[in-house]
C-alpha cells in the first residue's frame, strides 16, 4: 500500500524538462493508529539514460504475543521520459523472501517469480503503455502541477495485487495547509489519493502532503483499521524502534449471541459499521453459503454444514474436472504442488484409488498434524516455505493443504472470510460469538466445491466459517482477493439471525 499509493521522493526541477537527480535518497517512520512500527527508505538516481528507484520498507505488527516482522524491498527501471522498463520487488513475509522480477517488452510485461534456486515460474501478460513507476508518476505530478482544484488519474503496477493490467489511482490537489510535521508547522499542498482495488469494487483512499518541490512529507494511509502514517524524517529517527501495535484482538468482532457446536445453519446480517467508509463488498455464493444483499452496507449470509455423510455415499465421477476448475490443478509460485516435499506429503496422506471425500478428509488431517509450529509470527508464507519450516497459522494451513492436494489429484483453491473463534481464544470465554479473520481451503468434490480447514481441524466445516473472497493461490492476480478483506479489518458488525442445530 505504501508503495502504491505515494508519490516519487525525487524533486524535479523547474523548468520545461524536469531532469531526475544525481542521487537522492529520503527516510520516512512509520505508524499504526499513532505507535511508530517501522520505517521507508527511498532513494533514485540517474544512470546514463535511465532512471533508477529504490526503496526498502520494513514493518512489524503484533498478533496477540506474537511479533510479525515484514519486508518489501522494490526497485525499478525507467527510461528519462518516465517509460518502465523493468523491475524487481524482493518481499520477505515469512522466513523465505520470495522475488518477483519484471521485464517489459512492448505491449506485454514478462514476470518470473522465485524463491528457491532453479524453482522459478514465469507468466506472460499485456502491459498497459500508460502504467508509470516512481519517476513516471513524478513527471505526472509535475505537468498538472499543485493548483488548487487540479484533478488526474495515474495508472501504475504491481503484480503483487494484479498481474493482467494496470492499478488505478486518482489525484486531486487540494491547495495548501498548515500542518503539524513532528512537532514542527509547516506550510504543505495537499493531495488526495483513491486507489481502486482489483476486487469487490473497494477503494484504499490516501492524503498526501508535499513541498513546493514535490517531495512528499507526510501521508496517511487509510485502509480501515489499517490506517498509516508515514513522516519524512532523519535515518537515525526512522530507524528507532517503537512498539507494534496490535493487529489481531483489535479486529475481533463480537457478535450478538454465541452458537451450540451442533449448529447446522445460521443466519447472519453483515454490515459495516457506521461511520466506516465504502460498501460491503459482494460475497460469494458457495456450497456451504447463500449471499443476499440488503443494500450497500448490509446484507444477509446464510452458512450451512456441508453435508459429509451424504457425500461420502456418492459414487465417485470418473470424468475429468470441466476446464474452467482444471486450472486449480496447477502449481504455482505460491501454491507449489510440483515441489518434491510436498507431493510425498500427498502420497503419504492418501491413496491414488482413495474416493475424493477420503483423499480430502486424510490429506486434511495430515497437514493439521504436519504444521507444529502453529504460531502467529509468520505473515504469509508460500506452500514452499511452510513445507520447510512446519510453521504458521491459518493462511499457511491454508495454502499448503491447497498445493498437497492438487498434488494428490483434487483442484483445490483458498478462501478469505471469518470464524468464529474457540472459547480458549476469546477475550469473553462465556460471552458472544466472537469471528476472526481467517482463511481456510476449497477442493472439488463430486461437481462441486467443498470446504476444509485444516488451522481449525475441520474436515466438516461449521457454519461459523463465513466466505468474503475465493483465493485461486495461482499466478495471476495472486493477492487480488486478498486486498479486498484489508478494508473491512474492525469495520464489521455481525448479528446472528436464526439458528438451527
């Protein structure tokens, strides 16, 4: 989000022809909801005929006793007119930094994707001309100028989010204010940013405070609870270390009741909350769940438990999966079933004649018990990364159960949504209901999708598990859904409807 949604540290010169500096380079702290968790280092120079940007961000969060610590390191390739040529993003989520370099030929951009030695996947998709990196969007910046009232879209790139087209943003200057700056006033032009999101027609909306140079000295960040705060500042301030604030309790929501274990469907309404900018976001119709909305902010979700023993006494369909699921069949830069570790865990699991529902109920039970570190240290690791280290909590669970059983022969895909969370973790162990965000596993079952979740021991989910966005875990468009879930983080109500056990 930083990244996107700030402008270029390079400060143009006057002038008709803004000429890029010979070397720049800036530091900025940042903060969560006002406690200080890390920091941007920003720098650009010019070499020969091309432009060359470089930043290193770092931030650390606390879920629960846990400390995630994140790393993105990018840098980029533009020719002295502001055209990209290349790039690479190093971003490091868990144990394992994973690389994603970028070339563009033309109409079209090449990706290869990596985290192990001779283990890369490489994509081919179109590339939008107008897309602009850090000095591209500079230029941008420079020719509508900081007048009050000014208005311009910007379009940019980061396979991270989308990987088939460009990142839209829209900038409107707002003229000057007095603004405090570390204790310190200063006179800035402000800028307001509207980054639209690949998925569920959600927005991340930004202000921006810049100098007469363009340079930019104070942005917020708004994604919900997510809200960010980022200062220019010296090296030595940005690198002090400050206390993460914590991401996990405060996006808990309490419900208005609690549910017996035996439950067999609810009826939920979802709304966000008033106050909370933008709409929900249309949820998937699924097996286990019904979407009906109400109006922009609100709708009724109905969650159902998957029916087991029926299943169990289908027969088995020989026919391939239609095309539009044999996708979710192949390994990925994230959901690697190719990888040696990974499909012994599938051949020792289950059985190549086993029906699908033993394959998915065995291979669920496997990777429940193969995760012993289930922790809340790791951000979001790959399926290659967890079979190494045996670590991490449910978006681990979660991809490695996906990527063991395509190797086992059963498309297989994520999902993103809330839980509700067990007694032993709720901050009221006798009160409501409380959900937490959450993501769990979809294989293909019989002509249909079926849900497992091996970070709750759920083979037969319960209907607390409530669908927001499907994760395919491929190469294209990885993390899209994902981003849809960041602005509802403590934006949420839940009210529990109707019951039946």
């Amino acid at each position: 989000m930083l990244a996107l949604v700030r402008p270029a540290v390079a400060a143009p010169e006057t002038g008709a022809a803004p000429e890029p500096p010979a070397s720049e380079d800036a530091w900025f702290v940042v903060t969560i909801r006002g406690q200080q968790c890390g920091y941007v280092h920003e720098m650009m120079r010019r070499v020969g005929d091309e432009v060359h940007s470089e930043s290193d961000t770092q931030i650390s969060i606390r879920r629960g006793e846990a400390t995630v610590k994140m790393r993105m390191e990018r840098a980029y390739r533009e020719s002295l007119d502001g055209r990209p040529l290349a790039f690479r993003a190093v971003q490091t989520l868990g144990a394992m930094p994973q690389t994603i370099e970028g070339e563009i030929q033309g109409d079209k951009i090449i990706l290869t994707t990596t985290q192990q030695p001779g283990a890369g996947f490489r994509s081919e998709y179109p590339f939008d001309s107008e897309c602009r990196f850090s000095w591209g969007q500079m230029l941008a910046s420079k020719r509508h100028g900081l007048a009050a009232g000014v208005e311009y879209d910007v379009k940019t790139y980061d396979p991270s989010i989308k990987t088939d087209g460009p990142i839209e943003m829209h900038i409107r200057v707002h003229g000057t204010e007095r603004v405090d700056v570390l204790g310190k006033p200063q006179t800035l032009h402000r800028l307001t940013s509207s980054m639209k999101l690949p998925s569920g027609g959600m927005t991340i909306d930004s202000d921006a405070w810049v100098d007469d140079e363009y340079t930019p000295i104070i942005t917020n960040v708004d994604a919900g609870i997510m809200k960010m705060t980022m200062y220019r500042t010296t090296k030595e301030e940005a690198l002090k270390r400050g206390a993460p604030p914590e991401m996990f309790l405060e996006t808990m929501i309490t419900s208005n009741r609690d549910l017996p274990r035996d439950v067999k469907r609810v009826k939920y309404k979802l709304s966000v909350k008033p106050g909370a900018r933008g709409r929900l976001p249309d949820m998937p119709d699924t097996d286990m769940q019904t979407f009906e909305r109400i109006d922009d902010r609100s709708a009724y979700v109905t969650v159902r438990r998957t029916d087991w023993d029926a299943m169990r006494t289908t027969p088995a369909k020989a026919d391939a999966p239609p095309e539009t699921v044999a996708g979710y069949l192949k390994a990925s830069s994230v959901c690697d079933s190719d990888n040696r570790q990974i499909r012994r865990l599938a051949i020792r699991a289950c059985k190549s004649d086993d029906a699908p529902t033993t394959k998915a109920d065995k291979l669920r039970k496997s990777i429940t018990k193969y995760i012993t570190n289930k922790g809340l240290d790791v951000g979001f690791a790959t399926a290659t990364e967890v079979v190494e280290t045996r670590a991490g909590d449910c978006t681990e669970h979660g991809v490695l159960l996906a990527a063991v059983a395509r190797a086992a022969g059963l498309p297989a895909r994520g999902v993103g949504g809330l839980v509700g969370v067990p007694g032993s973790f709720r901050r009221a162990a006798n009160g409501p209901m409380e959900y937490g965000f959450h993501m769990w596993t979809q294989v293909y079952i019989h002509g249909k999708w079926v849900d497992i979740d091996a970070a709750m021991r759920q083979s037969e989910c319960d209907p607390t598990h409530i669908a927001i966005s499907l994760i395919p875990l491929g190469e294209d468009n990885l993390m899209g859904e994902v981003w849809s879930i960041v602005p509802l983080l403590g934006q949420l109500d839940i009210e529990i409807l109707i019951v039946e056990s």
